[in-house]
C-alpha cells in the first residue's frame, strides 16, 4: 500500500468516527428533549446541524476564515469551562436548598392585595422588612398623589430568601389589613436534574470533539467539527444559564403585594352562621341606608340642577309674559269687534225703530184725516 492510499484511508476512518459521533449526540439531544421541560431548545440543537458547511455548501471565502481556527481555540474554551464557578454560587441565599438529593426544589410565589390609612409608614416598612430578611424589591410602581381624596395604590414585586418568605407576610399582615391572597408553589426538581445531566454530557462530548480536532487533517472535518464545537458551547452556556436561574428562583420566593391607600380599614368578622332575625335586620338595615341613600343623592342632584332650573324659570317667564300679552291684545281686538257690531246692530234697530214709527204715525195721520173728512 501506498504512502497516498494510506492516508486516504485515515481520512476515511476519521471521517466515519466524526459521522458516528455527531449521530450519537444527535440521538441523545433528542432523548433528552422530550423528557426536559423546555422543548424549545431541541429546535435549536436540530437546527444546528443545517448549517452550510455540514451540507458542504461552504464558499471559498468562508473555508478560509475556518482555516484560521486551531484545536488550542477550542482548549482554552474547555478551560474556561472548568474555571466558571458553579451554578449558583453567587450570592447564595442561606440556609435554602439547591440540592435534588436533600428534597424537592420548589418554586414559592404569593400574591396579596392589602389597604391601608397609613400607605407611607407601610410602604417604608416593607422596604425595611425586606432590607433586613436579605432580599430585593424587583419592582415597584405607584399612581395617586394622596391629596384631595386621590388615594394612593402601589404594587411591589419582592424578592426574598425562601426561608423568610412567612416572615415578611406576616409582618405585611400585621401593619395593614389584608383583603386577598394566594400561593403557588412549583416543582422544578425534574426540570434542574435533567438541565444538569445535559450539561455533563454535552462536556464529555465537548471533550471528545476537541480530541478528534486534534486528530483531523482533512479541511472539511476540520470545519464541521469546529462548527459543531460552537454549537456544543452555545449549549453548554444556555443550560448553565437556565440552572442560575432556577437555583434564583428556589432560593429566592416572589411576593407580589399589591397596596391601596383607604380612608377607612375594614375589619375582617370571623365567619359565622347567619341567623333569620340578623338576616332580616340587615335587610331593613339595607332598605333604611338605601333610602338615605337615594335621598341624599336626589338633593345632591337637585342642588346640581339649580342653575338650569333657574334659567329654565327666567325663559318660562319671558315666553308666558309674551302669550299673556299676545293673548290681551287679541281679546282687546274681539272686544273692540264686539262692541263695532252691537254698535252696528243698535244703529240698525234703532233705523227699524224709527221707520216703524213714522209708519204708525202715518197710519194715525191718515185715520185722522179720514175721521176729520167725515165730519165735515
């Protein structure tokens, strides 16, 4: 066999230990996705292994910026890997625990909607409270002045360490009057073991490609394990991103408080059967106050609607003063007709009148002359 044949045949079996390899991790990407909680990263690890330069589609240009790369790139990689501190290892809450094997991870988050009169003394304390258990205020918001009846309300977003969690609400408890709350707790235990078995591995398998890139000669092995070395390390970085902030959320529980500034604090009753007589009091007791009620409210609306009235008075005045007088002028005109026509009328009868009369007096005139005739 040839010096030639003999190095073709090492590129081969390098070759084939590179495919065998990168199937294998393939493989347990797979696996380890389905049973992980977060799906979404086995689409980028599938989509990983598109790229151009697996396909041999790599351009001129971009094998000679993969030419520049060495094996000794990828140690010092390896060893910035080993020289991270741990997961978790930054300011540690006390006394929480961040082991699976000591118990179940747990994932604490309250949420409480709480009045007040006094909104600043209880705001300073919370910050205080908080100071003093170790923890943080994530967010904070408020709207209102606080003057003038403008009542204030402000939402806070806590984080503190686990184990004080209860003593930070019951000291909210304690200095305003709580009207609402609500827990939940989440399991992460299955989710932080299986992100921490997919760092491991994708370690070792970090490791096996450095030695095989210390081994290959070939150009084209050379660039699909140097692009599957970056893929690994993006990997390795996410997982350890999702461990930090897993192991934050377990040491550190979230209370959401949500603070409204009243005039007047309601006391909570202890619950208790309602009896027919209590029931029947409240009733009248509703009826009486709904009846002050809508009374006060009519004089509020009567009191309101004085200045329309008023105006509304003024207009009605001036048109009824218009008609009135619209009216006496009218009447004042029949009036005037009236008296015309019975005027007219008297003239007329008395016309009758007197023509009846000269009549008669013409008849008597006549029987006059005719008696004087026959006495002569």
């Amino acid at each position: 066999m040839s010096i030639t044949e003999g190095m073709k045949m090492k590129k081969r079996i390098i070759a084939a230990t590179v495919a065998g390899i990168l199937a294998v991790s393939m493989i347990a990407g797979c696996a380890k996705s389905k049973s992980s909680r977060e799906p979404a990263r086995a689409d980028t690890e599938s989509a990983a292994y598109d790229t151009p330069y697996m396909s041999g589609a790599a351009t001129n240009d971009s094998l000679g910026f993969y030419k520049g790369y060495e094996a000794a790139d990828y140690e010092y990689m390896e060893e910035s890997f080993e020289g991270t501190p741990a997961a978790g290892s930054v300011n540690p809450a006390p006394d929480v625990n961040i082991d699976p094997s000591l118990g179940r991870l747990l994932i604490r988050t309250v949420s409480i909607t709480a009045e007040t009169t006094k909104y600043v003394e209880v705001a300073s304390n919370l910050e205080s409270q908080v100071k003093s258990f170790g923890g943080y205020i994530e967010y904070s918001a408020m709207s209102g002045t606080g003057n003038n009846r403008d009542l204030r309300t402000g939402t806070y977003t806590v984080r503190v360490p686990a184990d004080k969690l209860d003593a930070l609400i019951a000291s909210v408890s304690s200095s305003c009057t709580v009207t609402s709350s609500n827990e939940g707790t989440t399991d992460v235990t299955l989710e932080y073991v299986d992100t921490k078995a997919r760092v491991e591995s994708l370690r070792v398998e970090y490791s096996q490609l450095l030695e095989l890139l210390d081994k290959a000669e070939d150009l084209d092995t050379i660039i699909i394990l140097q692009n599957r070395l970056t893929d690994v390390r993006y990997q390795i970085e996410s997982s350890e991103s999702r461990i930090r902030v897993l192991e934050n959320q377990v040491q550190y529980a979230t209370l959401t408080l949500t603070l409204r500034e009243v005039l007047e604090e309601k006391e909570v009753e202890e619950a208790h059967v309602v009896t027919y007589g209590e029931r029947v009091m409240n009733q009248f007791k509703d009826m009486w106050e709904n009846t002050v009620e809508f009374f006060q409210d009519l004089l509020l609306g009567i009191i309101a609607i004085i200045p329309g009235l008023v105006f509304m008075a003024i207009i009605a005045v001036v048109v009824l003063i218009i008609i009135f007088s619209i009216r006496k002028k009218r009447r004042a005109r029949r009036a005037k007709a009236l008296a015309l026509k019975e005027a007219e009328k008297k003239a007329e009868e008395k016309k009758s009148e007197d023509k009846k009369e000269t009549k008669e007096d013409k008849k008597e005139e006549k029987k006059e002359d005719k008696k004087e005739t026959l006495k002569e």
